[in-house]
C-alpha cells in the first residue's frame, strides 16, 4: 500500500494531482483509513 505521497513520488506527480483524479474519479484509493489517509495499490 501506498500514501498519496510515497505514489506521487512514483508517479511523478504532486499530491495535489492524485487527489484531483480522486475527485473526478480517475483514480480512486483502495481503502482510506480512519484519518482520512488514501491509500493506493
């Protein structure tokens, strides 16, 4: 599993785009936890 930050590095892109395709529906986190963390993989 990856945080919003560990992917974006991957991906080479900002936080702030994953959490975008999160919005629109693009990319959507596999579970988010308690904290309201997004989680990916």
């Amino acid at each position: 599993m990856f945080t919003v930050k560990q992917l974006s590095k991957l991906a080479g892109v900002t936080p702030r785009t994953l959490h975008h395709y999160d919005a629109i529906g693009l990319l959507k986190p596999s579970r988010v936890g308690d904290n309201g963390y997004r989680y990916y993989g």
